[in-house]
C-alpha cells in the first residue's frame, strides 16, 4: 500500500511539473491569445519566437532596489541632478502640469516625481525589450510568473490597440514602459490622450504622461488637498504592534495617539493611517502614512518607493517657488 502511495505521490509530482513547464505554460498562453482574444496562432506563435530568455533579467528581479533599506534607497532618487532636471520639466510643461491638476486634483509636484524617479524625465525608458521581459518572467520565473504571464496577454492586447510593434518596443526589466514606467495593463486602464492628438503615446510624449499620471493617482482614489505622511516621534514601546508588513490601513489615529506616536499636527481620531519605519545607518525614523501615501503605494508597492516619491516632490515644489 505505501509503494502504490509512494508511485502515486510521484506520478503527481511529474504531472505538475510537467503541465508547470515553460513549454506548456507556452502552449496555453497561445491557446488563450487564440480562443478568448482572437488573436490568430501564427502571428502570436511569431512573435513569441522573437523572444529571447534573458538571465540578467532574472537576477535584478530577484535582488530590486526596494530590497535596500531606506538609508542605501533614498540617495539613488534624491539628487541635486534630478532635482534641477525636474525643475526644468516642471517649468517646460507648466500649463500642462496645471491643467492635469486642475482636472484630477493631483498635484504637479506629485506627477513630476513620479516621472522624475521613474525615467529621470524620459532619460531611462529601460533597454530590455518589453516582449523579452514578459516572456522571461511569465515562463522562467515562479514566484510571479501568473501576474507576468497575465501582463504578457495585456501587452498583446495593448499592442493591437495601439497600432504598434510589439517586438520592438523596450522598457524595464519587469515590463514597465514609457515616461512613467506603465506597465501594460496600467497603460490600457489609466492612460489618457491628454494632448488630444488621437493617439494615448505613453512611450514619447511627455504631455500624454503628465494626463496618465495624473489620471492613475485619481483612479486610485487621490484625496485633493490632504497631506500625505508625518514624521512621527515615538516614545516607549507600545507602537511595536502597529508595524505591519502589509500596506493596507488597518489602524485609526487615535490608537497610534494611544500608543504614545507623536505628530506635528492634528489628526481626527477615526482618520485611518499607518505607522513606517525607515532604517537609517544607526537609527530609525517613523512616518505615519495617510490615505495619499498609500495611493502612491498603488504605482509602485514600496513604503520606501512612496516616501521616496513624496520627499522628492516637497523639494521640488520648495525649489519652484522659493
């Protein structure tokens, strides 16, 4: 009984390793391209075979720059360089950024950290073909390889929208394309043809960027004119629960107030909010997120990515109206 136990456990093992292949992973994303999107199979297996498995890839997914803690992230995004580069934007697409406020209500100082951290404004799109990442992380990559596999088939679909080459198109190493880094089903839900041309270009035009951007953080749920995180001072040990992993917002002001969490300002005590620690070289420091620092967690799902953004953005609206 154990033997026919033990070739049974095996014979499963295989199977799954079997139906797990990238070869029959392969197979059945070109079979649902096929049935559920009509797409014809000879033109998805064509483009597919233009895809190379790349290994560099493979190892920065596996070692990301949110990975770092906050004292080694931080100084790669706040840059005199790029704080005068945004600067520089800011004032180039003024009336733009104005609009795209005036229409979501996220402000401009937001949008042009966003694509200041993203693309360093259209610097560093990324290199790596888009087709070529997908393919690599949906076929060769466990961890995550349903999600790529799933931005595979929105950047097929996207393509075919679009009117553009998917072969030829280059972005980041996850997929990510254009000014603002959207990856494929982002591009085909929030971006926007903000410049009325007839074409939603997120990979060359700025102005179509800014509209995206913007119209990302408002379908996200942006709350105009509130703030977004405050330093907070901390005394005893009571906050130590309110450190979670998890991004989402489970703790109302007046407990952290409880707990002996400090801010300069104050807070309704129903308001929901969230307690950070950011690791410096020989110390640590405490944010309380509000409900903008988690929206900005919705484009990237990095505490440090998010504070990153919004210091980025204070010192950008201080240099534009010093």
């Amino acid at each position: 009984m154990k033997n026919i136990v033990y070739l049974l456990l095996i014979s499963l093992f295989i199977s799954f390793h079997a139906l797990s292949s990238p070869e029959t992973l392969q197979q059945e994303f070109i079979n649902k391209m096929v049935e559920k999107h009509n797409f014809k199979r000879a033109t998805v297996e064509a483009s597919l075979a233009k895809a190379v498995k790349n290994e560099k890839i493979l190892s920065s997914i596996a070692k990301p720059w949110e990975a770092k803690p906050w004292h080694q992230y931080y100084p790669i995004f706040l840059t005199e360089k790029r704080l005068a580069k945004g600067v520089e934007f800011w004032k180039a697409y003024k009336e733009t950024l104005e609009r795209a406020e005036l229409e979501t209500g996220v402000p401009a100082q937001i949008i042009v950290a966003i694509i200041g951290i993203e693309t360093f404004y259209g610097t560093y799109k990324g290199n790596y073909p888009v087709l070529d990442a997908l393919v690599t992380l949906g076929f060769h990559y466990p961890p995550r390889s349903r999600f790529f596999r799933s931005e595979l088939e929105q950047f097929f679909i996207l393509a075919k929208e679009e009117n553009f080459d998917l072969t030829k198109i280059k972005g980041s190493y996850a997929g990510a394309m254009g000014w603002g880094q959207f990856i494929s089903s982002s591009y085909r839900h929030y971006a926007v043809d903000f410049d009325n041309d007839g074409t939603r270009d997120l990979l060359n035009n700025p102005v179509d960027a800014i509209g995206s951007v913007a119209n990302y953080f408002k379908k996200h749920g942006w709350r105009q004119g509130q703030d977004i995180a405050y330093k907070a001072n901390i005394t005893g040990n009571d906050y130590a629960p309110f450190l979670k992993k998890s991004l989402k917002y489970e703790h109302q002001w007046q407990q952290l107030h409880n707990a002996n969490i400090a801010i300069d300002n104050t807070l309704t005590p129903e308001t929901s909010v969230k307690l950070f620690e950011f690791k410096q070289p020989e110390s640590k420091e405490y944010w309380v997120g509000l409900r903008n620092f988690y929206v900005i967690t919705r484009y990237n799902h990095s505490p440090l990515y998010a504070m990153a953004v919004y210091q980025f953005s204070e010192q950008l609206k201080q240099e534009m109206y010093l």
